[in-house]
C-alpha cells in the first residue's frame, strides 16, 4: 500500500506523464497540468467530462442535455435514411434485373423467385 500526500505531490511540481501523476493532478484540481501533458488517458478525460456534468448549473445542464439530445436524434435519422437509401438502392437494382429477365422471356413465376420481388405484372406491360 502506498500513501500519496497531495500536497507534497503539488510541491515536487511534477509533469503529468504517467497515469498515477495524472489522476493526481485531477483531484488537486490542477486542469492546467492535464492539459499540457501530450497522452491523456482515455479514463482520466471521462472522468473530466464527468466533472464538468456535474459541476454545472441548472441552465447549462439543460443546454448540455438539448445538444446531447440534438446530436442523438441526428445519428438515428441520418442511420435511418442510409437504410432507407440502401433498401431503396437494392429494390431499383432488383427491378432492373427483372426487367432484363423479362426482355429475355422468362416466366414471372421464375423471374419473382431470383429477384424475390412480389408485384411484376406492371413490368410486363411496360416491355
């Protein structure tokens, strides 16, 4: 077991290089010597971000939840509408080759088994 006396660690006035001085810099409230250091690890930034949440007051809370919100709802829509495309894309590609199966006279029945579209009597038509 070691003891670390913080304010002996802030006298010795050290760089923020390993992990153990970095979280020591955090709970003496020394942002500064974090964010000079070049490799802050990933757990130690969290636990800023953490703070931070904590730290602010109720208006900036509620800001901070309107953007998380905001940012959320973005990444879902624009999901959907890549989906949405993607589906779109692959029913063009299929009509396509059905159209092609039907200039080359094979059954519907048939040309509906390789494509797995449902509705071609329309396609029929149009040839």
């Amino acid at each position: 077991m070691h003891y670390i006396e913080l304010p002996k660690f802030i006298k010795k006035d050290s760089n923020a290089d390993t992990a153990i001085e970095q979280w020591l810099w955090l709970f003496a409230n020394r942002r500064d010597k974090l964010e000079m250091a070049k490799n802050v690890k990933r757990e130690i930034k969290k636990a800023m971000e953490i703070i931070d949440q904590m730290s602010m007051d109720e208006k900036e809370w509620e800001l901070y939840r309107s953007r998380e919100m905001a940012i959320m709802d973005y990444e879902v829509n624009m999901s959907a509408s890549k989906k949405e495309g993607l589906e779109e894309g692959e029913r063009k590609k299929q009509l396509e080759i059905a159209k092609k199966l039907l200039s080359k006279n094979m059954p519907i029945d048939e040309i509906v088994e390789v494509t797995g579209l449902t509705k071609l009597e329309n396609l029929k038509d149009e040839n």
